[in-house]
C-alpha cells in the first residue's frame, strides 16, 4: 500500500493524516501522535457531510472497540477540485477499499448526533405552535398572529424535516466501499450550489 497523506486545517487546528502499512495515524500540529489505527482491526465506518455558508465539512469516523476517531476536513464548496479536498478523498477511499469485509460502512451522523439533530427538529416543531399560542393570549391582535403564522409555519415544516432526517430509530443509508470512491469522486466534480 502506497503512502497517503492528507493535511487537515479546520476551524480550530491543523492535523495530519498518515496511512501506510495497513494503520492510519493522525498527529496535530506540532507533530505529536494523536491517535493510531490498524485497518483490520476497524469495526465501523460513517461519512457525514455538511455544507454550511458556503464550506464543505466532510468528517470520515473510524470506530475501534467502540472508540472513535475521525478525519475531518473543511473546505470551500467553489473549488471541488482543491488539492485538499483531493488528497482527504483519496484518504477515505483507500481507507474504505481497504476495511475488513465485515466492517460497514454508512452515510450520516453517528447516533449520538442523529438524537441531537433529531431533538433540535422536536424543539423546533413544539415551539411554533406554543409562540402562536403565546402570542394569542399575551393580546396580540388577529392581524399580527396573521403575520407570525407564516413563519411559525415554516418554523415546524424546518422540524420536522429535521425529524425525518435525522429520526434514530432508522437504519441510516450503507454503502460499499467503491460506491464511496465513486460518490466522493462524484460530489468533488460537480460544484455544489452554494
């Protein structure tokens, strides 16, 4: 196995990926082991994705012994064809092709996220109806509950979206490991709309 490296700058630090040899190893800044991975021994595999004003964060999560680590990378949804984002792709698909057989691999959060995101859709879908419910009896007028409807309205449509998306008791998306390399392939060709 040829040696990949990838280097890493998001929000707050600057990491180094490393595999070679059937391991993964990931160093911070100065240099210094943060964590190391043998392949074989990887029970599971998630891709998350996120876009937000205008940056792509991709984060690979490698789970041992139910411990995880991940590669993440922040990049800028104009430039799919930036060394960066190239170099972390090519990271994840020979990480990916190279996973036991046993091991799967899924799209989405992890679950501990999926009840985060899950709970944030619930908060969102009970607090329009009770801002509507407050407004009513706090003496706004018919017109201005009118006014409020709207976004009220667009407020539980968020949530429950949010919800569906995010729901923890369904089996997020699996995917094999060249559907992987062909759809990381796929979304750093095409430009996402910002």
């Amino acid at each position: 196995m040829t040696a990949l490296v990838f280097e890493a700058t998001t929000f707050l630090c600057s990491k180094t990926y490393h595999l070679e040899a059937g391991s993964v190893r990931c160093h911070d800044k100065s240099g210094a082991l943060e964590w190391s991975l043998e392949i074989d021994a990887i029970d599971a595999a998630i891709l998350a994705e996120h876009v937000v004003r205008r940056r792509l964060l991709r984060r690979f999560d490698l789970c041992v012994d139910g411990r995880w680590h991940s590669i993440g990378g922040n990049f800028d949804i104009t430039q799919p064809g930036a060394p960066d984002r190239a170099a972390q792709r090519a990271l994840i698909g020979a990480i990916a092709k190279a996973l036991p057989g046993t091991c799967a691999i899924t799209m989405g959060e992890r679950r501990s996220w999926r009840y985060v995101w899950f709970g944030l859709g619930l908060v969102s879908l009970l607090s329009a109806p009770s801002l509507l419910v407050a407004a009513a009896f706090g003496g706004a007028s018919g017109f201005q509950i009118a006014v409020i409807a709207l976004p009220m309205a667009l407020l539980a449509l968020f949530g429950l979206v949010v919800m569906r998306i995010f729901a923890p008791w369904t089996a997020p998306p699996r995917i094999d490991a060249q559907g992987l390399v062909d759809l990381l392939a796929y979304r750093d060709r095409v430009p996402e709309q910002p």
